[in-house]
C-alpha cells in the first residue's frame, strides 16, 4: 500500500504521476532503506519536516546507483499530489534552500509550462550554493540558479526525465509570457560595457604586439613622433615576415619528420636484409653439413666392405655365390636332385 499513489490523486500528463519517475528508479528508491523508514505514512505536512533535514540534492549514486533522500521525497511528493498552494510555498520559502529545490523540482515534473516559467524563474536571483551528490558517489557545490537554468533548459536532471515544455522564445512569440528583463539591466548598460571592453581587449592586444615585437629583436615600439599609418604598415611588415618564418619552420620541421621517418625505413630494410642473409648462410651451412656427414658414412661403409673381402682374401674362404647368393656347389647338388645338369 505504501508504494500506491493516492486514490484521490489526478493523472499528470495523461499519466499516473509516479510514472514520470522512470520504472527502475522507482523500484531502488522502494527497496531503499530511507523509503522504508522514513517515508512511510507520509502526509504533505510531515514531509516538509523530512525536507527541511535535506543536506544535499542528486538523482542516484554509487556502483549500485542508490536513490537520494531527495529522490525518495520527490516519489512521495507524486505519491501524495499536494495542494498546488502547498508547492508554492516550498518554493516561496527562503530559509530552507533544499526545501526550495524540492518544491521547484515538483513543479517541473508536474505543472504546465506557463506555470513553470512564472514560479521558476524568480529563482534566478538566488544564489545560493548547495550540494549535489555525483553519480560517483562525491560531493560537489552548484548553485539554485544553475540548477533552476538545468529544469528550465535540460531534457534529464537527477536522473529524471523532464516533460517537454516550449520554449520561452516561443511562449513570448504567442503572447503567453512578456519578455524577460534581467535584474542586471538595471545596474549597466550593456552597449557602453561592451564599447569599454572592445577598446580593452584592443589595448591590451596592441600593448601585447609592441612587446613581443621588442623581445624578437622586430621592430622596436611606436615612437610618438610616427604617424599612425606609417606605424600600422610597419607592423604589417612585421606580421608577414614572422609569417614567413614560422611557415619556412614548419617546413624544415616537417623536412626533418620525412628524413626520419625514411631512415627508420631505411633501417628496417637493412635489418630484414641482414635477418635473410643470416637465415640463408644458416640454411646453406646445415645443407654442407649434411651432405659432409653422408659422404663420411658412404666412406666408412666402402671401407668396411672393403676391410672384408681382404679378411676373405687372406683366409682363402671366399666361395663363389651364384645371383641367388648360394654357392655353386650348393646350386648343383640341388640341380642334381632334381635331375638338371650342373652348372660350369
């Protein structure tokens, strides 16, 4: 039951409200440990007293991405469907920073566009700083008038995405809102500020020519009896000519960047040469190896042969052997048996 929205509670957007919090985050903020035990049985009056505890602002964090104490509100906020008299006040309240945030938020999930716009961009000219937890799980310090810009312009903030809304352009272009006046246009003038700050910016620019003109040894600062004309085509002289030698130095250094990258070139080749001579003069040597060890085998075997028919010759036992490898008095006694001539 702590999970429903309320049967009295309106559909926001063609839709139920706790719908405008995408479905997985829903679901970590009810497993949460701060929804379990501290937004249970919540009415709109006792939640201000949870909002009013707030210490920071931020969507999920973390490896497991948990839900903040602000997120966890923000559902009970769309679980309840407070009065709209109720979200004017939390956003009317300037003691409570978080509180103003919260109620803020709300508005921009739920309200219409020219609602938005008439109660979110008084908060503007606040600027307070307040803390917002990262997705990584750190702290970090913005300010209410950044994060109202973030409702008012951004399509996601805290995790969440916002409802469309036109633009103001637009808005102002129907007559819906009138045109928007800073609070700053009171205090400046904007077109003498942006007169004093190009004569700055070229002051400064010239000042930072003239010294870097004297540093090089180009050509010393304007005196005060030159003509302003005669100045300006001397230092065109001096641009071109810098120019010119910051062009024939990147030449030399891309020059430089072709003759080493050819050498390494260059290197690679000899190194794969040397690496296939070398494998050659391996290959030719196993193959005279190999040859040298068959000629010493063939040498000793005719040796042996030869070793034996002297031992033959010497003993006087040497027999004639006929192509069957019998000798000849052996093939005739067979020839004999059989009833054949003998052999001569």
């Amino acid at each position: 039951m702590a999970n429903r929205t309320d049967p009295d509670a309106k559909s926001v957007h063609g839709t139920n409200p706790q719908n405008l919090i995408e479905k997985i985050l829903r679901m970590k903020i009810y497993s949460s440990m701060y929804w379990k035990e501290h937004c249970f049985a919540l009415t709109a009056e006792s939640l201000v007293d949870k909002a009013v505890d707030l210490k920071f602002v931020g969507g999920t964090y973390g490896g497991q991405r948990a839900p903040t104490q602000f997120m966890c509100l923000m559902l009970k906020l769309l679980q309840l469907q407070p009065e709209k008299e109720i979200i004017v006040e939390f956003i009317r309240n300037e003691d409570y920073k978080y509180v103003r945030i919260l109620g803020a938020f709300y508005l921009r999930l739920v309200g219409r566009p020219l609602e938005v716009y008439q109660y979110l961009e008084p908060l503007y000219n606040d600027y307070r700083k307040v803390r917002l937890r990262n997705a990584d799980g750190n702290f970090a310090l913005t300010y209410i008038d950044e994060l109202v810009d973030q409702m008012l312009n951004n399509e996601y903030l805290f995790d969440v995405a916002l409802p469309r809304i036109p633009n103001r352009v637009t808005m102002e272009r129907l007559g819906q809102l009138p045109k928007r006046i800073s609070v700053l246009e009171e205090d400046f003038d904007e077109d003498q500020l942006e007169a004093e700050a190009g004569n700055a910016a070229a002051a400064a620019a010239a000042a930072a020519l003239e010294a870097e003109m004297a540093e090089e040894g180009g050509y010393p600062v304007r005196e005060r009896s030159q003509s302003p004309d005669k100045e300006k085509r001397k230092r065109e002289k001096w641009r071109r000519s810098r120019s010119r030698e910051r062009k024939r130095e990147k030449e030399k250094e891309r020059d430089r960047e072709r003759d080493r990258d050819r050498n390494r070139e260059h290197d690679g080749v000899r190194h794969r040469h040397r690496d296939r001579d070398r494998e050659r003069d391996a290959d030719r040597e196993r193959r005279h190896g190999d040859r040298d060890r068959g000629r010493e085998r063939k040498r000793e075997r005719d040796g042996d042969r030869k070793r034996r028919r002297e031992e033959e010759d010497r003993s006087g036992k040497k027999e004639r052997r006929d192509g069957d490898g019998m000798s000849v008095e052996e093939t005739n006694a067979m020839r004999a048996k059989l009833g054949l001539k003998p052999l001569k």
